[in-house]
C-alpha cells in the first residue's frame, strides 16, 4: 500500500530472509538493505504490540511523555549519524535534510505538553432536569494498535509528525515506511526499543506492498500519507474493516501574487515553497498565478534569483547546495512528461528543462505561457518546476486556484491584510498563508488536513491531532444513590401516571400543558 517506489526489487521468495536494497538517487549507490517482511511477520509484530499496549495506557500521559522525551534527547545525541541515513537514502542536500530534526523536536514537544490537557476526561451538563442525578463524563481510549504508513519524501519528519501524537494517546503504533527510504526511521525505531528503555509499544514494519497492506490489514486505525491513488486503496480496505482511516493525500497548492505584493519576499516564497526538496512536498507551490501588473517584474526577478541556486547532494555538514535529487526514476520521468507536455501545448521554459547527466537531478524549471489544459497546472508534480500563469485579477486567480482536484494548501501574497484575508478565505483548501509557503504545517495549534482529493480527516495538530487516535466512551454515574429508578419494571398506572406528569412538567413549554389539560380542538391553539 506504500507510494509506488520507481526502483525495482527482487520478487518476494516468501521466505522469512528476504530482503531489499536501497539506493541513493544521487549516485545509485547501495544505502542500505532491510527485510522485506511478509505478511505473516506483520500479523506477529502487530500481536506483539498489541501485547504490550494495556500497560503503555496505563502509564498516563505523563508517564509516557517520559519516554518519548528520552526518545527525543536520543535522537538529538545521534543526530548526525541519523542525519546521514536520511540523506544517504534520499540524495537531498544537507541543509534539506538536517532541517528534518525540527519537525520531531516540535511535535514531541508538542504533544508531551498538551496530551494531559487534551486526554482529560470532560464533564458535559444535564441537557434537563431529568438527568440532575447523573454525572456525565466524556473519556477518551485510545486504539489499541494504530498503523502509520508514510512516504518518501521525509523520512524522519514524515512518522515524526503521526507518531508521536499516537504513541501519547496511549496506543502502541506500528509504522511501515516506505521502501524508498526506510533506513533512518528503521534506526529510530530501534534506538526506541533497544536504547532508551522503553515499552515496546513501537514497531517498523519495513518491505514492499504487500507489507504495507498487511498493515493495513492489522491494525485498529490507519493514517497514510500518500499518492491519492494507493490512498483510496487503503481508504477502500479500512472501510471493508470497519476501522477508521486518515488520509492525506496529494496537493497542486496554488500561488496567487497579488499587484500589491512584495515582489522580492514573494519571490523568496515561490523558490523556498516550490523548489524545497527538490519540490517533493505534498505542500509544495506547483503553480503561481500573477496579476498582470507586477507579472513581468516577478517573472524577470524569480529567473534571477533562481539561477544563483545551487543542486546536488553537497558533503554532510558542508551546507554548499540548496537542494538535491528526485528520490525515484519514476518521479523524475514524471517531471519530465510534464514539462514536454506543457512544451508541446506552448509553454516556454526560463530556465532548466533537462535532466542532469548522471544521478536523479532535475534542475529548477520555470514554465511561462502557461495554462490549464497544461498537466503541470493540473496533475500533482512533486518535483522543482514552477509554471506560471498572468492572471487579470484577483477573481480570475481565485477562479483558477479553485479549478483544480486538490485542496491542501495555498498561498496569497499581498500588501493588504485585509485582500489576503478575502482572497485566502476563497480559496477551497485546508490550509493558507498569507504571505508566507507552507508554514500553515508547522504550525501544530493548526489542524493540517486537506480538502477534496487531498485527504480525508485531519492529519495532526492541536487537540484533534492526538483525540483522532481515541475512540470516546460516554460514562454515565449516579450522583444521588437510589434504590430503583422510576421506569424500571415491573410496570403499573401509578408509575405510568406520575412518569407522565413528570415528562409534561419538566418537557412542555406551556403552563397548560406542563399540567395535563388538553386542547379541545386536539392541540391547536
């Protein structure tokens, strides 16, 4: 169920030691090999931490923030060690790949603060006097066994931000990366159960698709990160269970710049929103609609600044590259068909265009000339393109921003708090900025979740990001102690006559009917 990978693997043997290989897109070199589980180890991984779960509820939040602090300063003291996996199997430059400890030091942090606070019991009030007696109470349980499955394109910050939040839950949590780039999650996940001394509440399930969708298959609740393809899939089969699924998906986040824009922060905000990762980033900018007055001069400036960018997967530390490789040949194939696509309907390239000679480097592309019968505006990218389209106005912008399948992010540069507040607010997406890209992510008091094609619930932030991996139980106590209730059985006229008075007193509106006197024309006053 995992993201298609675009390497090819041996075929599974269905034996227990079968293994795969990953590669470095950069230079092809082997990064590493993991197992490719079957689907029958998955069912024994996921008994096991199902085994182990009850206890881990039991430690409260506090006790379970405990160890995922520990689990934190254990990523932070290995930090360059696990770094280094996540750009030998990624090909990203090193100030992409080490920018991907903020995302974990944010969410434990997070969720270790506030899961007390958002797990605690809530009181709701009688609705009526009938249920003076009773104290209600709301209580959340977690899933006993809740499956994460993530793509390639982050290995560390993609679990890091669905993990944390469901292991605080109290749920044991069983991760299945993807096979493109599994290593340094599989190493964080050891570190959990093999260096801190923690619950073995954590579990990685590495391989192909059949593992992924064994893990589907095993758990209690499901939240992929995905292709909308292999998201409905997994959708589809969570149905056919009965269990609940989370599902983001695929973005086309549109840009829209403004005639009263900042020209030179906006340009800054289409390289960094659209070119980061090499563009991989579901909440990337993959299209940027300009008003026609400041077109010109955002065009000639964004050439300009993207020509001083610098591609390759630099030394580790060195920080001497902007952003690295394409993580599949299959991706960059991709990139490729859109830009000729869009060539050959007639868009114009600024700049880039073509592959790099050795390695999955595509260097950074502007498309002009653009529009949307161009697959570049209308298909998912995920690659360093940015196609740009002169628009009249701002109705215009939000008209073309709205005509896409996807609604997970965007972005409105403007002078005017109040234009970026009315433009945003048109927009159908789950989340915008206002002059700024893709920060609406980490912002975690936010929920992030996308619209239309691009997802199904919230994929985290706030209280809803940790109560998604909670089923509510509705707990009803007595606060008086009687010795039966006045409708149990058995039942008699008197018991009828006095629940009856009792329901018109406490239920009806009108002093007339409150005391049992009828209408004599059968209730019409």
């Amino acid at each position: 169920m995992a993201m298609a990978a675009g390497v090819e693997h041996p075929p599974h043997d269905g034996s227990a030691a079968a293994e795969f290989e990953v590669r470095n897109p950069a230079d092809g070199s082997i990064a590493g090999r993991l197992p490719d589980m079957t689907p029958a180890e998955v069912a024994e991984l996921a008994q096991r931490l199902r085994s182990a779960q009850p206890e881990w509820e039991q430690l409260g939040p506090r006790g379970r923030a405990r160890h995922l602090l520990n689990w934190l300063d254990w990523l932070m003291d290995n930090d360059q060690r696990i770094l280094g996996l996540v750009q030998q199997e990624s090909g990203k430059s090193w100030g992409d790949t080490s920018i991907e400890t903020m995302v974990a030091v944010e969410v434990i942090n997070y969720y270790a603060k506030h899961a007390p606070e958002f797990l605690a019991d809530q009181t709701r009030r009688p609705h009526g006097p009938a249920s003076l007696t009773k104290k209600l109470e709301v209580l959340y349980r977690p899933y006993q066994l809740v499956g994460v499955i993530t793509p390639w394109n982050y290995p560390l910050a993609m679990p890091m931000m669905d993990v944390p939040p469901a292991l605080m839950s109290g749920a044991a949590v069983l991760t299945k990366p993807s096979e493109v780039t599994p290593l340094a999650w599989a190493e964080m996940v050891r570190g959990w159960n093999e260096e801190i001394g923690a619950p073995p509440v954590l579990g990685c399930a590495t391989g192909l698709g059949a593992t992924g969708a064994a893990v589907v298959d095993s758990v209690d609740m499901i939240q992929f990160t995905g292709s909308v393809r292999t998201g409905r899939a997994v959708g589809i089969r969570a149905a056919e269970r009965l269990i609940p699924a989370s599902l983001e998906l695929g973005g086309k986040d549109p840009m829209i710049v403004l005639s009263d824009a900042d020209l030179d922060r906006a340009v800054g905000g289409a390289i960094w929103g659209g070119l980061f990762n090499a563009g991989q980033s579901c909440v990337a900018v993959e299209r940027v609609y300009v008003e026609a007055p400041v077109y010109d001069a955002f065009v000639s400036k964004l050439v300009d600044r993207v020509g001083e960018l610098r591609q390759g997967m630099d030394p580790q530390g060195s920080f001497t590259t902007e952003f690295g490789a394409m993580a599949t040949a299959t991706q960059l194939e991709l990139v490729e068909r859109q830009v000729q696509d869009a060539v050959d309907k007639g868009a114009r390239i600024l700049t880039g265009g073509k592959r790099a000679d050795t390695g999955l480097f595509y260097p950074p592309t502007i498309l002009v000339d653009v529009d949307h019968t161009m697959a570049c505006m209308r298909e998912e990218t995920f690659g360093p393109t940015l196609p740009i389209m002169k628009v009249a106005d701002e109705k215009e912008a939000v008209r073309l921003a709205n005509d896409s399948e996807y609604g997970l992010g965007g972005s409105v540069w403007t002078g005017s708090a109040a234009r970026g507040r009315r433009v945003g607010r048109a927009l159908e997406a789950g989340g915008i900025c206002v002059n700024n890209a893709m920060v609406n992510v980490f912002q975690f008091p936010l929920p992030h979740g996308g619209w239309k094609s691009s997802g199904l619930g919230s994929r985290f932030g706030g209280r809803d990001g940790i109560l998604k991996y909670c089923r509510k139980q509705a707990f009803v106590s007595e606060r008086v102690q009687m010795g039966g209730e006045l409708h149990w059985y058995p039942y008699s006229p008197s018991k009828a006559r006095l629940t009856d008075q009792m329901i018109r007193l406490l239920g009806m509106h009108d002093w007339r009917r409150r005391f049992g006197r009828r209408f004599p024309d059968g209730g019409r006053r």
